[in-house]
C-alpha cells in the first residue's frame, strides 16, 4: 500500500513500494489528510504525458482508491484537489511523482485494461450508492396489529368477529371509465460525455533508399564537357607555382669559448684561476683550513671520495695521535741518573717489550742516560712519519677536483 499525507497543500509519500505496470485493481493507495481538509469532497489525480485520470475519494479524512490501470512504465505525477459542498472553496496540493518500472507480464490480449471511468460518472455513481444506502433502512419494532388498535379504541369481539366485520355488502356495478389522455412526449436527454482517445497507431514501414545522384565527372558532362573522366580529373590541378626567392643568409653564432683553470702553490696557500666566458674567478684556499668549492667546481664521486679520505685522513691522524700521545706519556726525567747509567743493553731490550705503567720501578732505576737518549729521539721520527703519511694535501684535492666551466 502507497501511504500519502497530506498537510495543507503538501503532500509527502509515508510508505513507498515497488510498482510494476500492467496490474489492473492490485495496487491500493491511501490518503491521510490534515483536518483543513474535512468537509472537502477531495479527488486523487494521476498525469502522465499528455493524459490525466482522474478518482474520486470522497469527504472522509482518511480516503482510499486503486492505482489506475492504464498507468504505463515511467513517471507519473500525483496530486489531490477538493472542493467545499457549497463550491465557494477549492484545495489543491504540490504534485508528487512515484515510478512505475516495467513487469514481467506479457497478455495474449484476452484481458483488456478496464478503462478508468471519468470524474462526472464516478460522481453519479456516489451518488446512486448514496441514495440507495437512504432507501435500504434498518428493519423497525413490530407495530400493532388493526385488531390489537381496535381493541384499544374499545371493540368487544374477538378477532374473527373484527375481521368478519370488515367485510362490507357488495356494491353496485360501476359505469365504464373514459378513456385517457395521451402523454406529453419527454424532454430530450442530456449529452453524454466524451470517448476516451484511442490508442496510438502503429508506426508505418521505413521508406525505400533514394536514387544515388549523379558524380561531379557525370555533371560536367551533363554541361557540356566531352573529355573523359581521367582528362577531367587531370584538369582539375592546376598549374604550379612560380619558384620563390631565396632567403637572406643568417646571421654568424657568436665564438665559442674553452675555459682554462690553472692551480698555483706558494707555500701552504693554494691558488686555484679560472677562466670562462663569464670572466675570470680566483679562488684562494691554505692548507689545513675548511674550504667550499661548490661556487668554483663541481666534485667527482663526491658521496664516494670525499667520504673515503676523510675516513682514512681521520683515521691516520688518530692513529698518529694515540702514538704521540703514548709518546708524550713516555717522555719523562728520573732524578737516578747513576743508576740508570747501570742498564745494559740486554736489560734494556727486555724493559721496551714491558707495558710502562710505572710499575717496575726497580727496573726503571736501573735504565741509563743512552737509553734515556735513545727513548727521546724516537718522539721525532714518529712526527716525521705521520707528516709523509699525510702527504701534499694540495695533491689529494687535484685528485678529487674536476674544474667546469
């Protein structure tokens, strides 16, 4: 069941359902009206296309009717309209639409869709339903019988002595009766209301295809060429062009330019010139100082070499580092210069392979001013061996530098 609520003049669907075409008398709708709306003799009204259909509902607040039939597939536009006893006052509402989707059924045609009748004969039709419900009366309390009312205005008989007395004598012959007038003829009677359209034809069968027309070669012919179709076809291009003149020669390139770097040490201060077509760019680095190259070379394997020998420079200088340190740690006076005068050269050998914690004092006591020397000139030479470990640092800059321009 379809549900619909009327307030006012808007109407709102409370209860939807799926509605499938071709149904005749199985779809029930149900309207709900707001109380502005009572007395009103209301009608439910359907449009689709060009055709509306019309069911009357009559004055109750809550009134039903069935889905017209000849609703089809698509959208259909509802809406309700009703009009006060006097006809002073007429209510209409927004239209609503609901859809109708295409059914399964295929007829044979043996069951035609009743068609729905049209507002003037609904309303005959109330009313007809109308009058016959006045004259169909609830059956009344049994009444005295003439007997019983005579009874009660004083006769003494019994029963069959009443009716017996109202026999009466038998009357005389009548005399025969005159003939009658003949009746008027009756008014003619109104107009009965219009035919339902009838359906729409079906289409008629496509046209045949058209003569092809005649070619550009066979209109020309028609006008009065006489050559055939391949020299007509050559007359059509025409005659080429003149040649055109040759252009101006372009304008020479600007030179271009090889850059030159040159890289000049003086001492510890490296000066790196570079010349390109946007001038000439020095740059002055100094050994031992952090310096960025970015605004004057691009470096190769930046990620790769300039990790690399940093991992091996520092790891050179702290290994040099814990070995000047050791030395450093080494270096020390003793105040037994005569005792450690005593050290052999045995004794000696064996105290340089002993881990110098201070631990062997007598030992120690015992080392000479030789040895004492000797231990001393070693500081030196481990200077000297991390300065050629070190090596040019100008050289390891040229290895990782590629000048551009």
């Amino acid at each position: 069941m379809l549900k619909f609520c009327i307030y006012g003049q808007k109407m709102e669907l409370i209860n939807r359902q799926t509605i499938a075409d071709q149904q005749i008398c199985f779809v029930d709708m149900c309207f709900l009206f707001s109380p502005d709306w009572e007395q009103m003799d209301k009608t439910a009204q359907f449009a689709q296309g060009e055709k509306t259909y019309n069911v009357h509902l009559g004055t109750g607040n809550v009134c039903r009717c069935l889905l017209p039939a000849e609703l089809q597939t698509g959208c259909v536009s509802v809406s309700v309209f009703g009009y006060a006893a006097d006809g002073s006052v007429r209510a209409t509402t927004v239209p609503l639409c609901i859809g109708i989707r295409r059914s399964g059924f295929r007829g044979d045609g043996e069951t035609p869709i009743p068609p729905t009748p049209d507002l003037y004969a609904q309303l005959l039709d109330a009313i007809d339903k109308k009058i016959a419900s006045l004259h169909d009366g609830k059956d009344g309390v049994d009444g005295k019988s003439a007997y019983e009312i005579a009874v009660d205005n004083g006769y003494p008989g019994t029963e069959q002595e009443w009716l017996a007395s109202l026999k009466g004598d038998k009357g005389d012959t009548g005399e025969p009766g005159a003939a009658g007038e003949k009746g008027e003829p009756g008014e003619k009677g109104d107009t009965g209301a219009a035919g339902k359209d009838g359906r729409d034809g079906t289409d008629g069968a496509a046209g045949r295809d058209g003569v092809n027309g005649a070619s550009a070669y066979e209109i020309a012919v028609q006008h009065g060429y006489s050559g055939s179709e391949t020299a007509w076809l050559e007359s059509l291009h025409g005659a080429d062009g003149a040649k055109g003149d040759i252009g101006a020669s372009g304008k020479d390139g600007a030179d271009g330019f090889s850059p030159v770097a040159k890289v000049e040490k003086s001492g510890s201060v490296v000066t790196i010139t570079i010349t390109d077509a946007n001038g000439t760019t020095i740059a002055t680095l100094t050994e031992g100082a952090a310096v960025d190259l970015t605004p004057y070379a691009k470096t190769v394997y930046v990620d790769e070499k300039v990790q690399e020998l940093s991992d091996s420079l520092t790891y050179t200088l702290q290994e040099h580092t814990l070995s000047i340190t050791h030395l450093e740690e080494s270096a020390h006076t003793h105040n037994n210069l005569e005792t450690l005068n005593k050290i052999s050269g045995t004794e000696w050998t064996q105290l340089v392979s002993i881990k110098h914690y201070h631990n062997n004092i007598e030992t120690l006591n015992s080392i000479s001013p030789a040895d004492y020397e000797n231990l001393s000139s070693k500081f030196p030479a481990r200077i000297t061996a991390l300065e050629d470990s070190l090596g040019d640092i100008a050289a390891a800059l040229a290895d990782i530098v590629e000048v551009t321009e």
